[in-house]
C-alpha cells in the first residue's frame, strides 16, 4: 500500500497526542519504511513514534494508561 506524503503527515500529527501501542510487526514495518524515507523530518518523527511506542499485551487497552487531567 502506498501513501502520500501529505496522508503520512497526517497520520503522523494525529498520533503524537494519542497512546500508541504497536505491536513488533508493526514497529518493524514502521523501522524499515523510515529506512527508505529521504525527508529528515519526517524519518525522525518515525523515529520518535517508535521510542515512545507503549508496549502492551493484547488484553490491555491504552486509552486507560492516558493520564487524566
């Protein structure tokens, strides 16, 4: 599946004020499409979903985990 570089922005800003609880293949799909990535912006935004990934097993929901304020 191909995505557009505006449609990955988007998924990407729409992310980064969400828990995200990927599970390994996905990590390592999300790993080696930042591999092809030529935009520094946007390969280092990867980079940061991956390292801030909640690690969670299948049961648990991380809409829970989010901080209440």
């Amino acid at each position: 599946m191909k995505i557009t570089r505006r449609q990955l922005r988007s998924l990407i800003l729409e992310s980064l004020n969400e828990a995200h609880g990927l599970n390994q293949a996905d990590l390592n799909a999300l790993n080696k499409f930042a591999e092809t990535v030529t935009d520094d912006n946007i390969k280092r935004i990867i980079k940061f979903l991956t390292k801030s990934n909640v690690l969670v097993d299948k049961t648990q929901d991380v809409t829970k985990m989010k901080k209440k304020k």
